[in-house]
C-alpha cells in the first residue's frame, strides 16, 4: 500500500514538473554548423569510419533525427535569408550568394524579432553573411548580444585581430584572440549562464568547416586518413563538436537543458573540393542534387520531445515558425510563413503529409529543383532529371526521357511558385530557359570584388598553413 502511495505520489510530482515545463516559455538554441558534410556526423549511419562527432551523436540520442531535412538554397547567405525569416529567400529577391550576403532587406522581420517582444534575451554568435557591413550588423536587427564578424564564410581561424575582417562585439571591433570555433563556443555558454533566469534565443552559426581549412596542430593530428586537407577538415568538425559539448553541458548545469528547444542543421551540403562526404547522397555544395540541399537535422527539447528519428520532409524554413508555436507566439499575419510547425509531427500527434519544397538560384547559375512527396526534379539550364527518391535517394536512375508527363507536372509545379517570387534584385531573370543568353564574363559589383578578394586572401592563408 506504502508502494503504490509512493508511486503515485512520484507520478503526480512528475506530472506536476512537466506541466511547469510545458507553461514556460522554452530557451531556443539555433546552431548552424557551415559547408558540413552529410555523412560528416556520427549520427549518419554511413559514414566514414574517421568521422568523430561524438557530442552530436548524443545529442541526437537525445532529440529527433529529420532524415529528411532539407534547406532552402545550396549555399550559404540565401540558406541564411530563409532561416531568419521563415521565407523563400526568393520572395525579396535573393537568389544567389552574392545578393543575400549583400543585405537582407531591413523592412523584414527576423527571428530575434519575434521574441523580443516576449522577453527573449537575444544573441547571435559567428557568422552572420545577410550584409557586410555594420548598416546590416545583427546587433540592428533584434539581437542584443552580437560576437562575430560580417562578411563571408572564409574567416580566418587564427587571426581574430585582422582589421579587413574584425571580429565585432555588438557593432564595436574587438580584439581577439585564440581558435575561433572555441570562441564561439565560450562565448555561447557565457551567454547561456548569464541568462538562465529568463527564456533566451541563442544563434550559433559556426564557420566550421567552411574554408580556409585551419585547426590546432594537436587536433589534426589525431587523424590519419592519408590526406592533409581531409584530416583538417575532420579536425574542425571535431573541433566544433567539442565546443557543441560545451554548450550541451552548460545547458545542464544551469537547469536550461529540460526545456531548451534545440535546432542542429548544416547550411547546405558539404563541398565536395573540400573532401566532405555526403554519402549516400549525389553531389554537394553549389548544386541542387540531394548533396547540395539536404543536410544533417537535429531537433531535441528533453521535456517535449520523445528521442527517435522522423522521415518525415522538413525544411530550414520551418524552424522560424516552430520556435514561436513553442514558445506560444502567433506567426506573422502580414508576411505568412513559408515553414510550418513541426511539433505536431515531431510528437507524433499528426501525420508527415507529402510536401512541396522549392529551389532556385535564378539564370545565371541556372539551378532549380521541386520535391513533390517522393518525385523531384532537378535542372541545370537545358539538363532536367527526374528521380522518385523513395526508391533512388543517390539520384541515380534519371526517369525524365520515360515519364516526361510527370516532369510537365513538376516543371509547372514549379514555374507557379516561381510566378510568385520577386525578380532577382541583382542581375538576370528568376530561371534559365532555352534559348537564354548568360554571359560568362561580366562586370562585377562591388560586394562581388570584395568576396573575390576575401576568397583570394583565404586560398592565401590556406597555403601558408
């Protein structure tokens, strides 16, 4: 009788707990690791026998694993356009690197924004690629805390001194030093602690792996795979995986880790030239194969979510609108969300019905793709391939020449969502078309000359390592 007293004493008090959890409003921890390979995480059944990520590993036994999570763009700024707004980066016009990394327009309202005004502290860490100077800095688009820096991915590791690319502390210049990764990873944690009173948004956008390929000595040299640039690169995955560690740990100990909603995504696929590994995936960064667009997908939230794996299809667009359903927020009325909310499918609570999912690049790089349930198809200017990816996720067997009224369906799918985008604020039109003429060779603009020369001073340092 004592037994069953005790019992049901423990289960009231455990109702009790998670009935406070579910009435709080839950910490948000977003990080974005960058050009991560899909099969450059232990949690990837398949991959190489050298990868080491052991802290994302139990962080996906403590979370939901997306097999089937995708972002909106095969590179990094416009992925980052969509993040931030739950939009299609296509809706303002940006199609390519070189227009999302030159600003994100300020009339739009960002995920920090959101939450501000439901006493959110806020805080972005790393990189930020949505405008290369401080007019677009993060610290004037609803975060409170800022440490990172502007412009591209190709940072520097070591140098966290240099004036052509400073690291900024809110919109001041600071002077840093030691493995940027870590930093990032510190300056999250000290973030989190000082916090742990309040509900926070934290993002976390490493630039690892991105190149230049840069890690510790002591790191690199705990891989022996018979490349230099492939042990580098495991390195900083490493590298990040321990300061993910950090963060992990931190959550803990300051009694955050039950209700923190946590996101763990790559920006796009990893680049093949930089030896990343997407198996089983065709292709990598730059394309909009599977490689190039589908990337490892973590969400965990102790207190909510039941540990486990969903094939159901989810996007970077959907995490916007989830964090405001979970943190009891409405989604914004005059700008509708492209993304959904996961929760009800995370939790088992509705079922993951097919979906359309949408790529383009615009017709100067001539990309553009459409998943509709399992069938997509992928184009570059004049090459249109179709595949059902429940039977070939490697897109191997091309089914267009024999199916070619399902890639009229597709193709028209497509074109009516693209009849809703903006035009490319830069150059070109939304989608390459037969007979289009692009020129290969034309006049720069500034933001282009200006990523010309950061990539020239990165491939620089890379040959100096």
């Amino acid at each position: 009788m004592q037994r069953q007293l005790l019992s049901a004493i423990l289960c009231a008090l455990c109702a009790f707990a998670l009935s406070s959890i579910a009435a709080a409003k839950p910490n948000i921890l977003l990080i974005v690791a960058d050009d991560l390979g899909y099969a450059d995480v232990l949690f990837n059944p398949q991959h190489p026998k050298e990868v080491s990520t052991p802290h994302l590993d139990a962080l996906a036994k403590s979370g939901v694993i997306c097999r089937q999570g995708y972002v909106s763009g095969h590179v990094c700024s416009p992925t980052r356009a969509g993040l931030m707004t739950g939009r299609y980066q296509q809706r303002l016009g940006l199609y390519t690197g070189g227009e999302a990394g030159s600003g994100l327009p300020m009339s739009e309202k960002l995920f920090p924004q959101f939450l501000k005004s439901a006493g959110y502290a806020t805080a972005q860490f790393g990189k930020w690629h949505l405008g290369p100077t401080l007019e677009w800095s993060p610290a004037r688009r609803g975060f409170d805390e800022v440490f990172g820096f502007l412009g591209r991915g190709a940072h520097d590791y070591f140098k966290l001194d240099d004036p052509e690319d400073p690291i900024y502390r809110g919109t001041n210049v600071v002077k840093e030093t030691g493995y940027l990764t870590d930093r990032l990873g510190e300056e999250t944690a000290a973030f989190i602690t000082r916090n742990k009173a309040r509900p926070f948004f934290a993002y976390l956008a490493f630039n690892a792996v991105h190149a230049p390929l840069q890690a510790p000595a002591d790191e690199i040299a705990k891989f022996n795979t018979g490349s230099a640039n492939r042990n580098t690169l495991l390195a900083m995955g490493k590298r990040m995986d321990d300061a993910i560690g950090r963060i992990v740990a931190t959550l803990k100990q300051t009694g955050a880790w039950e209700n923190t909603l946590l996101f763990f995504i790559s920006d796009n696929g990893g680049p093949l030239a930089q030896t990343a590994n997407n198996t089983p995936l065709r292709g990598g960064k730059h394309s909009d194969y599977e490689g190039g667009v589908r990337v490892p997908f973590l969400v965990c939230w102790p207190a909510m979510l039941k540990p486990g794996e969903s094939q159901a299809v989810v996007s970077s667009l959907d995490i916007l609108p989830t964090a405001l359903a979970a943190a009891g927020l409405p989604a914004s009325a005059e700008k509708p969300f492209d993304g959904i909310n996961l929760l009800p499918i995370l939790r088992g609570e509705a079922p993951a019905t097919a979906r359309n999912l949408f790529w383009c690049s615009g017709s100067d790089e001539g990309w553009w793709a459409v998943r509709s349930g399992d069938w997509k198809l992928v184009a570059q200017r004049a090459q249109v391939e179709l595949f059902n990816l429940a039977q070939d996720v490697s897109e191997k067997a091309d089914l267009a020449k024999t199916m070619p009224d399902k890639v009229a369906a597709l193709t028209k799918l497509h074109d009516d969502w693209l009849a809703g985008m903006a035009k490319p604020v830069k150059a070109g039109e939304k989608k390459w078309l037969p007979g289009m003429i692009t020129q290969k060779k034309k006049k720069l603009t500034p933001e282009q000359k200006q990523k010309a020369r950061e990539d020239e001073r990165a491939k620089k340092r890379a040959e100096k390592q």
